[in-house]
C-alpha cells in the first residue's frame, strides 16, 4: 500500500478537539499563492495564472470596498479575510468531506487524534443545516445522556444552532471535566423538542474491546481504527483463539471508521490467503489499487455477525461491505451512514491545512455505498424504551443468532 491513509466520516468529537474521525494521510507537497502587502492585482491588471487565467478582480474590488468604507474597522483582519475567502473558495465545491481549516481548527483537529479526549463523546455532522448526531463513543457521557443517531442538536445551552458554525457549536459543547452542557435535541419519536444535560468527562477510547458473552460467543468491538488497532486486535485474536471460540459478534456500530490499513487487517483474520476485500480509485486512474488480505486468518470459518449501525461509517464499512459482498459471515443492526470516499489533509505554511477528498474506495463486488450506507443481512432497529431499560437489542438479537 503506498499511503497510511485515514478515512472516516465527516464528523466531530465533541471532546477537546475539533474533529476527529476524518482521514489522515502522508503529507503530499503542496504549491500556496503569497498575497504581497501593498500589491493589487485590479490596479495593475493583474490574474492570478493557475492553470488558465483566473480573474480576482471582483476579491480584489470587494476587500478594497470593505478597507475604504466598512464602519467596523476593528473587524478587518487581512489574515483573517484571507482564511475566510480560502475556506469560501474551498465550500463552493459542495463536497461536505472536503473543507479548509485555519490554523487554530488545524491545531484542535491533530489534538483530537490523541486517545485522550474531554468532552461528552459525540460525534456530530451537518446535515440540511441542522446540527445532527452521527453516532456516540461507547461509555461516554454521551451515550450514557441517552443521544442518539439522527437527533438533532437545536440548542445549546440555550442558544439554538441555526446560525452557528460547525466549529462555534463545538467550541460551546466541548469543555472541562466535571463541567455540565444541556442539548435540546429533536427527535422523530418525540413530539417536542426536550433539554438532556450532560456532565463532561475524560473520554479514553480504546481501540478494541472483547467479552464473551454467551459460551463460546464472543463480542469483539472495534470502536475506531486507529494507530494501535492491528496491535489490539492481533492480541484479542489471540486471546480468543486460546477459549475455542463457537462464534464472534463483531461489533462496528458507533465506529466512525480510522486507517484504512486498519480495515484491512481486520478483515485478514476472517479470509483465507489473498482476498480482495476493497479497491481504491484515484483520479489518476494509474494510482488504483486492489487491497488484499495478508493470509493471516485466525478464523478463516468462525461463524461471523457483523454489527452496524447509522454511526458505523467508512473504515468500518469497508469491513462490513467486504464481509457482506464475500459472503462470509451475516450482517445485523440498522442501515449504516454511507461514506465511500478517502480523504487526506495537507499542512499549508502558515498553519492552517486542506482536508480534501482524493479517492473513492468501493466493495469487492464494485458497488461504492457513498450517500447509500450497507443495508443489513438482518434489520434490527433499536427501540424507543431500550435507552431507558439500558437493552441492548441488536447485541442481543446477534447472540441469539
């Protein structure tokens, strides 16, 4: 594989950072345009030359109008203007997987690659406007607060989400342990809008977890496909292997997805020899690659379910389409988000970075499930009281299975 890339739904943790969950790749050389002070292009006729003649007359026009006539000077930070028209230019291709960051949200998106998060453990994305829950990490106060997929954030802590940001309504929800935030959300099984108060708190998430839940059935959960994951993973593997194993339940829901080298080497312990599980298509057509697993397969025959969910979403999809499209084991739980493309972020040199959809990944059979999600083998929808009773009902519909 030429890059260790990290792809992942368009999402953010509520925790200390900005976003996570989002890909990370090799760093790839990167060309920027320097705005010299004093130069402007309208009154020396200038264009900007990229690849054709690229007319900035009307930037150029519009900032000379705000320097000489807008009544809030304090406002007019040429830094800060600069940042906004990138990340404008950047919003005009309509892609919600591709954005630009200054270099504060640069800085708050690599702090949230750390294991160690503050916050309520949520992960958000914007959806038709609305400020909408993805999914949450498992044992975090988030999902102990009882939140859900598809619930809406409509206000916080009072103030309602309409016009903010999607980094203004994470700087208001993140903060301190010990300190508490109230949502309004919206759901459909409700018919009016209703306040949960959360109570911050240190979030680790580990990578991998595991339990035997029935004799001989195993739940082995990948909560997001980290650095550390094929360590984790290899030594529950192992671990299990050692308890002559019936069955494993493997349990994706909540995983907002990670490396996609990660992916892969899940899948290596569940398919003989050299199986194609995931092809990746660039727009230099000569970059594809077919990725295969690496013949390790420590149960190449174990019965296999497979648990998904709204929040399952890109590297975990990539599991469950591949297990799903080989015929290797039974897929269960809800409808999953639908992320088929590959992301990589570059750093700019003033700190700020472009994180940018570069490729699209597709399923063994060649279906690409961007915008569709995997629909399960086996629809179990949660219900209303189970959050209540604390039932865990696909979990338990796989046992049974």
């Amino acid at each position: 594989m030429k890059k260790s890339t990290r792809i992942a739904s368009y999402i953010a943790i509520f925790g200390v950072v900005f976003c996570a969950g989002l890909l990370i790749g090799n760093t790839m050389p990167t060309r920027s345009l320097s705005v010299v002070n004093g130069y402007n292009p309208v009154a020396t006729g200038g264009t900007v030359q990229e690849g054709g003649n690229l007319d900035l007359s009307t930037f150029w026009q519009v900032r000379n109008l705000l320097k000489d006539k807008y009544i809030h000077t304090e406002s007019l930070k040429d830094q800060e203007m600069v940042w906004g028209a990138t990340r404008g230019m950047v919003a005009a291709l309509g892609d919600k997987f591709t954005e630009y960051m200054d270099p504060t949200e640069t800085k708050d998106f690599n702090d949230s690659l750390n294991d160690q998060l503050e916050g309520i453990g949520a992960e958000l994305t914007v959806r038709d406007g609305a400020l909408v829950v993805v999914s949450t990490i498992k044992n975090s106060p988030a999902q102990k607060a009882g939140l859900l997929p598809d619930d809406i954030v409509y206000k916080i802590d009072t103030k309602e989400t309409g016009d903010m940001t999607l980094y203004d309504a994470i700087k208001k929800i993140r903060g301190a342990k010990d300190t508490a935030v109230t949502l309004t959300l919206l759901r459909k099984a409700k018919d009016k809008p209703f306040d949960v108060k959360i109570i911050r708190d240190a979030i680790t998430v580990a990578s991998v977890t595991y339990e035997e839940v029935v004799k001989g059935i195993w739940h082995l959960s990948v909560n997001q496909f980290s650095d550390g994951t094929k360590i984790e993973f290899n030594k529950a593997i192992n671990e299990i292997k050692l308890k002559n194993p019936k069955g494993i339940i493997l349990d994706l829901r909540w995983d907002g997805g990670g490396y996609l080298n990660g992916a892969v080497d899940v899948l290596s312990a569940f398919f003989k020899g050299d199986t194609h599980v995931v092809s990746i298509e660039y727009k230099d057509k000569q970059s594809n690659e077919k990725l295969k697993t690496d013949g390790s397969a420590a149960f190449p025959d174990l019965p296999l379910v497979v648990l998904v969910n709204k929040g399952s979403a890109s590297a975990s999809e990539i599991v469950a389409a591949a297990i799903q499209d080989l015929k290797r084991g039974v897929i269960m739980g809800s409808v999953s988000y639908g992320k088929g493309t590959v992301q990589e972020v570059d750093p700019l040199p003033d700190g700020s970075s472009l994180r940018y959809t570069i490729a699209k990944w597709n399923a063994p059979t060649g279906r690409n499930i961007n915008g569709i999600g995997i629909t399960p083998d086996i629809i179990v929808e949660p219900k209303e009281e189970d959050v209540d009773k604390k039932f865990d009902r696909q979990l338990d519909e796989a046992e049974k299975y």
